[in-house]
C-alpha cells in the first residue's frame, strides 16, 4: 500500500493492478480532507474579501443570475445616497449608513461597535499612481521585522530581478555590484539571510535564482497539497528527468503507479515560472479608472467620517417564493411527494443555502472591511487630518489586526487592491503601512517617508550654485536629530529622483 508523504512500502505479493486501485482510493482519501478543511461559508468569504468593490460588484451580478432564488431587494440604490435612513436590511446590503465621527483619537473605540452602512455611491475617480513591479514587492517589507540594513539590502535585491521576478545573477556578483555601485558592503552569507526574506513575499517563488528553485519555492508554500512530498522529490532529487520530461525514470526511481504520474503531471502544471510576471498584469497604471472601497472625510472640527462604499450594488435577499414553496411542500403527506416534487424540493433547497451562505458571506466582508479601515483610520489619525505623508507612523500588518481583533492574513485580504477616498486624493490602503527608519534623538522613531520629507526640505532650500552632497546631508540631518549614513542618504535620494549634487547645479 502506498501512503503519500510517508515512505512507499509495497506488499511483495501483491499484484500490479491491486497496487493501482489501492493507489487511487488513498489519492482520493487524500483530497477529500484536502477540500474539508474549510467550510464552504469560510472560503466564499476569503473570496469576496480579497475582492475590490469593481469585482464584487460583478461578482453579486453573477451569483443573481445563477440563483433563481437570489433577489436584489432595491433596484437602484444609487438613488437612496442622500437617505440618511431607509430600511436597514440585514440581508446582505452592501450600502447602508457606515458613518463614525471621532473627536479625537481616544473617542475611537478598540472593538467593533456594530456597524450601519452607507448608500453613497460616488462616481469612478481618476488615480494617477503606478504601482510597479518593484513598488509592489517592496510595499511587502512593512509585513517583516526589519532592521535598517535588512532593508537597505532586500531593496537592493528587489531591484536585481528580472521581469519574472527571478534573480539570474550569482549572490557573489551581486555582493560585487553592490559595493561599487551603491556603496555598500556586505556579504555573500548577509545577503543569503536577506535572500530568504525576500523569498517570503507574494508571490510564491519570487526571489529565486533558478527554475528549479523557483518550483520548490512555491510547492514548499502549499503546505495542505497532498502530493507536496512527492513533488519535493521529483524537484530536489530528479530535477534533470523532470527537465528533459523522463517520467519513465521518475515513476521507476519513486515507484510511482500511472496514476500518481499524472497526478504529479497535473499538480506541476499549476506552478508559475514566471512569478513575477503575474504582478505587473495587476499593476495600475496611468490614468486607469478605480473605484475607491471607502470614503473618508474630515471637517473644520477635527472629525473624521468614515464610509463603505457601496457603489451600484444592491440589498439582496431570499425570494419569498421560495420560502413559500418550501413550506407548501412540507405540508404534503409522504404519499404525496412524488419523484419530480422530491427533486424540486432538492433544488429549492440547495440554491437557497447558497444564497444564504453568499448573503452571510457580504455581511461578515462589510464588518471585516469596516474593523480593518477603522484601526487605520485609529492608527494614522493625524494623517486623515492633515493629509501629510510625514505625519504617518510606523504601522505594520500586526498593529492593525491587534487593533482589529483579527489575524493578519484577514488584514491581508482587506487590504489587498482596496482603496480609500481623502480629502487629499486617492490611497491604496497599502500607503499606510509604513516602517521604522530611524531613531530620532528624542527615541522616537520615524518613517523613512519623514526622512524623505526632511532631505527634500534641505534640498529645496540649498544653494543652487553649491549643492548639497549627501555627506553634508547626513550631516544636517544628524543636527535635526536622525542620525542618518550616507549610503542611507542617498538611497533615499535615488528612490526619490533627485540626482547627485554635481547634477544639481
């Protein structure tokens, strides 16, 4: 009998075909707890969380022309915005009052209160921002414990990959080219250690410096694959059959049956070499049209309100027909309930429970929305306030769902492509999350994106005629109280295109 992920044992008298039937009952053992693992309630939820408004909005369209039993309960909602009231349906509306003042930061409480949603539906802004290939990986660094050297270096590596988001140089000449290049001195173990950091991020085999390891990256990932082990195998120990498509060999070498062949074959057609190509198809590019997920908004008196957008999505419900039908039927004797009746009653059954299942989902999305927004909002109070970029503190995926009372992956999700509407412009809700640079003298610690402010600040007051080099920036900054290297400096300078003092003359 063979046991996946455990060493393959055969009973000496057993025949060949007797092998591969028991190798085909123990995959599909294997599957089926695969698929239980969560309820079909948690994963239609992971879902529509990771969802934008756009796409849920298309996504609500697509659920009521599947389910005949699924109904929108307002046929134009839009035009209930400026209803401060209106009927608050619990089921499922995506647009009801989600107003919250705060006077001032301890006025925001740490638990969810519960939630009233708002019917704005503003229209489509224009963003002009380009979240590229390497803004993307490197907004992924708040979610790690970094020190400033971590950082400078995985930064470094982020901007040494190629298109697939593989790194094709060896670590030896990167090390090289880092010192002459950037000033910076490090090595080829440092650089190893940050290496597996950057291997962490999204997606799965970003970092790697070959195929092969780009494919056990992301097999390693998918800890819940029950044919993870074998895969494993074929990638560490067989890699060169695998390459040059030699199955024969690999089924002889792992004694694999014809089935778990093809199951392998299937499993590895699922891997992206190209990881990185993945990310700049959801890049945002210039000009392009995007629904904001919340609206903030601030007055004269310091408060913030704060709105789910509901955009043209409507109150959805359980047709009543159905429910009717269901009662009707179960009024009927035994003797009454014919084959076709018995069938309908199925039918009826199982749509209702999945439009329920997608109306509970909507519900448990707008609070996780709500939660996650509100503890940003809690986080970076002065920032909603003023608009100011040097005003944001340090904030991790972590301060956010300890706030929240979630974990980090819900976070995660809520974050993931949503934006928020200022009164200072358009955010991706990753723009707040930013991490410490520095240690100011006063011990504070503040975001390289004061550190930026700063450096621009001394820039734009110095002499044309004698520029500032990044040594007597460091310099200044230290007075200011961030005691700043040079390298630092001018990394910052570099990410904010400013060129070096002789080409600033």
């Amino acid at each position: 009998m063979v046991v996946l992920g455990k060493s393959c044992t055969f009973a000496l008298d057993m025949t060949k075909d007797n092998k591969q039937t028991q190798n085909q009952v123990q995959v599909q053992t294997e599957q089926q707890v695969q698929v239980q693992t969560l309820s079909p309630q948690q994963v239609m939820l992971v879902r529509l969380t990771e969802m934008p408004i756009e796409a849920l909005q298309q996504r609500i369209e697509n659920e009521c022309l599947e389910n005949p039993w699924l109904e929108k309960t307002s046929s134009d909602p839009s035009q209930e915005g400026e209803n401060d009231g209106g009927d608050s349906s619990p089921m499922g509306e995506e647009g009801l009052d989600a107003s919250y003042d705060y006077r001032s930061e301890d006025d925001i409480p740490d638990y969810m209160l519960r939630p009233t949603y708002t019917r704005n539906s503003p229209e489509n802004v224009e963003y002009g921002d380009t979240l590229t290939f390497y803004d993307q990986l490197k907004a992924q660094m708040a979610d790690f414990d970094l020190t400033e050297r971590e950082q400078q270096l995985l930064e470094y590596l982020i901007g040494e990959l190629d298109g697939n988001g593989l790194l094709g140089k060896p670590l030896s000449q990167i090390v090289d080219e880092a010192e002459i290049y950037q000033g910076i001195e490090t090595t080829e173990k440092e650089m190893l250690k940050v290496l597996s950091v950057l291997q962490q991020f999204e997606p799965a085999g970003i970092g790697a410096r070959s195929l092969q390891e780009c494919l056990i990256l992301q097999i390693k990932r998918d800890e819940k694959n029950p044919y993870r082990p074998l895969l494993l195998q074929v990638m560490e120990k067989h890699f060169d059959d695998f390459l040059h498509k030699r199955w024969e060999r690999i089924q002889q070498k792992l004694k694999l049956s014809a089935i778990q062949v093809e199951e392998l074959k299937r499993e590895i057609k699922r891997l992206n070499p190209r990881p990185g190509s993945s990310m700049g198809e959801r890049s945002v590019v210039m000009g392009h049209q995007i629904t904001p997920d919340f609206i903030v908004d601030t007055d004269e008196d310091g408060h913030i309100s704060m709105q789910l957008n509901g955009g043209n999505t409507a109150a959805l419900m359980i047709s009543p027909d159905a429910t009717e039908k269901l009662e009707a039927y179960s009024r009927l004797k035994d003797s009454e309930l014919t084959k076709a009746i018995q069938e309908d009653i199925r039918f009826t059954r199982e749509y209702v429970e999945r439009g329920q299942i997608f109306i509970d989902a909507l519900a448990q999305r707008r609070e996780s929305m709500i939660r996650t927004m509100k503890a940003i909002i809690k986080l970076q109070r002065p920032f909603f306030l003023e608009g100011d970029d040097t005003l944001l503190k340090p904030m991790k995926l972590e301060d956010v769902a300890l706030l929240a009372g979630y974990d980090i992956s819900t976070v995660s999700r809520v974050c993931n492509s949503k934006y928020v509407q200022t009164p200072f412009g358009i955010y991706s809700l990753k723009h707040f999350f930013t991490h410490k640079a520095v240690q100011k003298d006063d011990a504070e610690m503040a975001t390289s994106k004061q550190v930026m402010a700063v450096i621009q600040e001394l820039i734009d007051a110095e002499d044309k005629q004698n520029p500032l080099s990044d040594e007597k920036l460091s310099v200044l900054l230290k007075e200011k109280g961030y005691d700043i290297a040079r390298r630092t400096i001018a990394k910052y300078r570099e990410a904010m295109k400013i060129p070096i003092a002789r080409m600033r003359k």
